[in-house]
C-alpha cells in the first residue's frame, strides 16, 4: 500500500469516527428527550392527579376483575411503587 492510498485510508476512518460521534450526539439528544417524556409521564401518575384516579378506581377494581374471571392476588400502589397485598383483601 502506497503512502497516499494509506493517507486516504487515515483520512475515512477519521471521516467515520466523526460521523458516529455526530450520530451518538442525535441519539444522546433524543434518549434524553424520551427521559424528559417519561418524567413528565410519571409525575401524571405519581402526582395529585394519579392518586385521585387511583383512589376512586381502587375500591371497585377487585370486583371488575373477577366478574371477568381474572384472579387478582396483588397490587401495586403509587405510594411504594412496589407489589404489596392489596388492603381490600
């Protein structure tokens, strides 16, 4: 390989190396809009508004599920974003 071939060589590595940095750039930007969407989403739920819903939904959701024939062992609440026994049990 002639030093010329090997300089255009360098050269469109070089060009690559900054066509994925301009890319990982896009994609950053966008991972970190999809993150602000999902606080945004979040905050719906775990905010004043989702333990209204929650609260007028909780005490007749047991009994919707079982007319349906779906068993209903837990439930999670926004309070501690973890399964628990559902206080209506």
């Amino acid at each position: 390989m002639s030093q010329q071939e090997l300089s255009r060589e360098v050269q469109e590595i070089w060009t690559l190396f900054r066509e994925v940095a301009k890319r990982q750039e896009e994609t950053d930007k966008a991972i970190r809009g999809f993150h602000e969407g999902m606080k945004d989403l979040r905050e719906l739920f775990t905010g004043q508004w989702g333990k209204r819903v929650e609260s007028l939904v909780e005490p007749s959701v047991l009994r919707l599920f079982q007319a349906r024939g779906i068993q209903v062992i837990d439930c999670a609440t926004i309070e501690n974003y973890s399964t628990t026994p559902c206080p209506l049990w």
